[in-house]
C-alpha cells in the first residue's frame, strides 16, 4: 500500500475512532474497547474493500457488512456517518430516546446498516444467508461480517461455520476482531476459544492470520480473500481492546463503559494529537 | 366420518410451497434435516436448487432465513414447531422479528397430534411465544383447504409469519372452490345466539361436532374459525360477545398465552363476558397415537360442549 493511501486510511481511522468516543460519551454507556479496537477493519471495509454507494444504501448489488458483534455499533456508525451515509452531527445522539442510532445496529433506521445485530452468534448466520443468496442468483456481490472472540463461545457460529464451508460460500469473509479481552476478563480467563485457525480449518475456512491495526495486512488480508476459491475465508485479526486511547488499552473494564468528562477530554485529546501528527 | 377425506395441513404446505416456486423464480426454501415430515421434500425436488438443507442446526437456519429475505427473497424455514419456535426463538425473535424481514416460518408437527413422539417433540407453547414477539403474524390452518389458501395468501404479506401446521391426518372441512383465506379475519361457520364457539387448527373439526351436539340439545351455538391467531379479528369477536354474551375457545395448545389468551385479552377491555379457555391444561403431554393423546388430553367435541355449557351457566349467573 502507498503511503498516501495508508495516511489516509489511519486518519480517517482516527475520526471513526474519536466519533465512537463522542457516541459513547455523550449516551453515558456504550461499548468502547471493542469499538476502538475494530476501527482500522472497519474503516478499510468501508472506505477501501467494499463497493457500497452512501446515495443509495439499499443498491442491490452492494457488498454487504454485518456487524455480528453488534456492541461496536459505536464505531460502525462513525464509518458510516464518515463515509456519508449520514451526517457525523447525528453521533452525538447514540442510545438517546429520539435517535435513529440504536445502542445496537438497526438496519431498518440507520442508512447503510445491513442487518440488524446484537445478540451475539447471529450476525454470522444471517452474513451467510446473504452470501448463500447471492451464490442462488448469481450475483456478484460480497459479503463481510465482522464478530467479536468471546462470540465466538456462542454455538451458532460454529453452525454457521459448518454450512458456510459445506455451501461452498467463497464470497463470505469473516473477521474476527481477536483483542483477547470479553466482558467479564481474558478470553483464557472466561471460556478459551483458541487455538482459533485450527478449529476454522478444521471447519472447512481458509484462515489469515494478520495484526489488526496495519492496514498493509489488512488488505493482502481481503486481497488474498478474493483469490480463495471454494470455501469461505477467516481473517483473524489480533487487535488491542481501547486501541488509540492510552488508559483503555487492554483493560477490559472499558469493554462497556462511557468514560466520564475528563476521561472523554483525555480521550479525545489523544486522538486528536495522533490525527494532529499526520497531518501535513 | 369414516367416509370422510383425511390429509395432514403439513401435505397441503408442501403442494403450496411448490406452487409458489412456479410463481416466484427467486423463491428459497430452507429446512433442518426434516424435509420428509415437514413436506419441504416437494419443493426440494421441483426445485433442487433453490432448496438447501442446513442440517441439524434451527438456530443458524433461523438467522440465514432472515439474512436471504434482507436480500429481497421470498423464503420459507421449516422444521417442528418445537424447534422453530422452542428451539430458534431468540433467532426469531432478533434476527428476523426485530427487523421485521419476511421469513415465513413454516412448523409442522404443532400441538399434542404429534403422538408417539411424546412430550419433547409435542409443542403447545408455540402460539405464545410467536404471538409475543412485535410484528409476527401467527396461522394455524385448519385443514387441506385453508392450509393452502393461507400459504398462497401470505406469502404475499410484507412481513415475517408463522405457520403452524399438524403432523396427523385430518378432515378436509372447506370446499376449494369457494373458501377464501383472508388475512387476520375470522371466519363464521355457523350462526347462533346462547354462546360463540371459537376455534382454530384440528379443533375446529371438533368444534363443528360439538356445535351438532348442542343443536341437538337446544342450545344455539355460533361458531368461528380463527385461522389467523394474531392480528385476531376483533370485529368477529367483539359481535360474537355482544350478540351471544359467551364464548368458549377451543385450540391444540396450552390454555396460557395462545387463542384463548388472545381473545380473553382482546374482550377483556371491550366487552367482557365470560370465557372459557380450552385447551391444554398447564401440563406436558405423553406418548401414544395421536388420536388417543387428544382424548386423553380432553381435546374433543364432548369437552367442547361441556365447556360450552359451562359458559352460558356463567352468563347466566
């Protein structure tokens, strides 16, 4: 990836991330650990893999994201919003009574959301059901669903994952945002889910393993994706929960929390200073 | 009734099912490894490509029926009600109640009539969970005839619907030429003024008998058949309390939270009268022939009429 390019992506990463915290603080609750951490998928999703157009967010022809860990509903509205789906203002209003911005994902209100998430397990089926559609009628579209790692203690992914390499489904990718923290501690610490490309292999996925914050691995990641013939693909992305905020980092209890005004000035001051640094 | 024609509802889905996928080239079906009993073998082989199995796995089927519809497809999920609405329902609930996508549910083997199976296959709780959830249309057809004629009708409908279709062969009750399934609308199927029988799914057969047997007695009876359980028709039902003061209801489900839950809460705040609820006591049912776990059960004519009496001794108290 040239560099302009890679600029690029890390700031318009570093506004979806400060877009998140605004979310989050201004509802006092919300879920930022995994927002932060799944900010650089997220943002090369929208603004550099997936054919989507923000005039017309139901085009049939679109490629298709579902949020299976719904929680980072925050961080998926702030690449919406960034990518003009709707304005960045509208943010601000996460989880309050009037707004369209559900504390998690509702397709029917919010343009750009595929389908309605939240309730860990699902969004990968209903990922599949898309791309199973699109294999019945030949369509070219593709489809992304982005889960969480503790989700992936809820058997329905492993139903889905079975049908999805049973159906052949190549134009499926899944990301796993593995930042190795749920909400009551570690992954080891819960219920483990590793060794996780072994146990995808050995459902029938082709599995990359990348750093989930170096958008040159993120896209040889969804590039080798493309070449994949026959089976859908995995990308397991090692991520840091809080990334970009210093006392959020690896601490779960940030996990789903609002930070309170002096953290959120702290935050967003962060952020701001590593957005300030790329800036020409 | 011996001479009587007998086919299960879950045959009559079938045949709708391939009938729909002439008419809609699009159309998807989708099953849980029980594509024998719920008759999605039909459609499987008219249209083998657009029928797949996804194995023993009603939650995953659940979510993948919604992301298909969220595509713009006409689908059809099937298993035993059981497992579509026990097993799957917070798949129902969320991935396709929650955004309102038009997966049409189709469950067989509904209620007690399951008979050998016993208790874990026997589902009598469908009605109220499906009837909870905002937004789901609930049918339970009643015979061969509206089985078909409702498919048809909601497969029309802009979103998500439940079927509940029965394992047992039963009475075919309506002429395919001139019945017509609508929608959220009661059907009368005979007038009378001391007490309204409403019924709906294989009860229905038995409530026509019981009616026959309180014409016998002097007692006039209106009866109803409710193939759509929600929206209900208030309309029929309200007409019904005004004009004939009581009302027995009459269904193959538990006594909580389904038919008669829906027009106990639909008269309570309009016009109160005294109903009585039969159905499925507050109990799981058993193995044994069909036939005989619904006698057992008090799933008959003979109770109906025991029940309807009782209600018009309550109007009159």
């Amino acid at each position: 990836m040239d560099e302009a390019k890679k600029k690029s992506l890390t700031k318009m990463a570093l506004r979806v991330r400060m877009g998140a915290i605004e979310g989050v603080f201004h509802a006092k609750s919300g879920h930022p650990g995994g927002s932060l951490s799944v900010a650089d998928v997220l943002t090369y999703l929208y603004f550099e893999e997936m054919k989507v157009d923000p005039q017309k967010p139901h085009w049939k022809d679109r490629d298709r994201c579902v949020l299976s860990k719904g929680h980072a509903a925050p961080a998926l509205y702030a690449t919406l919003a960034n990518r003009g789906f709707f304005s960045v203002d509208l943010l601000k209003t996460l989880r309050k009574i009037d707004s369209i911005l559900q504390g998690h994902p509702n397709m029917k209100q919010v343009p750009g959301i595929d389908m309605s998430t939240g309730s860990l397990g699902q969004g990968i089926s209903t990922a599949v059901g898309m791309a199973l559609s699109a294999k019945t009628s030949e369509d070219s579209y593709r489809v992304y669903t982005v889960l969480g790692d503790g989700e992936l203690g809820e058997g329905q992914v492993w139903e889905a994952a079975m049908f999805a390499s049973a159906k052949k489904l190549d134009n499926l990718v899944a990301v796993i945002d593995n930042n190795n923290l749920q909400i009551d501690g570690s992954l080891e610490e819960v219920n483990s889910p590793y060794p996780i490309p072994e146990k995808f292999q050995a459902f029938g996925w082709h599995t990359i393993e990348i750093f989930g914050h170096d958008f040159d691995q993120i896209e040889a990641a969804f590039q080798e994706a493309r070449t994949v013939k026959g089976k859908p693909t995995v990308i397991i992305a090692r991520t840091v929960k809080g990334k970009g905020v210093s006392y959020m980092e690896n601490n779960f209890i940030w996990h789903g929390q609002a930070p309170g005004q002096d953290l959120y000035e702290q935050a967003m001051k962060e952020l701001g200073e590593q957005l300030a640094g790329l800036e020409d | 009734m011996a001479d009587v024609k007998k086919i299960a509802t879950r045959d009559s889905y079938g045949e709708a099912l391939v009938e729909l996928g002439a008419q809609n080239p699009d159309m998807i079906v989708l099953d849980a490894d029980l594509a024998h009993a719920t008759k999605t073998l039909a459609f499987q082989k008219a249209y083998p490509d657009r029928f797949f199995n996804c194995g023993i796995a009603e939650q995953n089927m659940m979510s993948i029926a919604a992301g298909i519809a969220a595509t713009g497809k006409l689908v059809f999920a099937s298993t035993f009600a059981m497992f579509a609405a026990g097993r799957a329902y917070e798949q129902v609930r969320n991935s396709i109640g929650y955004p309102h996508l038009p997966v049409k549910i189709g469950a067989t083997h509904g209620g007690l009539s399951v008979g050998e199976d016993g208790a874990s296959h026997q589902c009598c709780e469908d009605f109220a969970l499906m009837r909870a959830i905002p937004g789901m249309t609930v049918i339970c057809p009643a015979d061969y005839v509206e089985a078909k004629k409702a498919v048809l009708a909601a497969a029309k409908h802009d979103g998500p619907v439940y079927f509940r279709f029965g394992r047992l062969a039963v009475p075919v009750l309506f002429n395919e030429n001139d019945y017509s399934f609508e929608l959220g609308k009661g059907i009368l199927l005979g007038e009378g003024k001391d007490v309204t029988i409403v019924a709906t799914g294989l009860m229905v057969g038995e409530a026509i008998a019981a009616r026959e047997q309180l014409k016998n007695e002097g007692i006039s009876a209106r009866l109803i058949n409710m193939p759509t359980i929600k929206p209900i028709d208030r309309e029929i039902l309200v007409a019904a309390a005004r004009e004939t003061g009581a009302i027995v209801t009459t269904e193959e489900h538990s006594i909580i939270g389904g038919l008669g839950g829906a027009v106990a809460e639909t008269l309570s705040g309009i016009c109160p009268v005294p109903i009585i609820r039969h159905g499925v006591e507050d109990e799981f049912g058993h193995s044994g022939p069909a036939l005989e776990v619904l006698k057992h059960y008090g799933l008959t004519a003979e109770k109906i009429v025991a029940q309807a009496k009782q209600a018009i001794a309550l109007k009159n108290s």
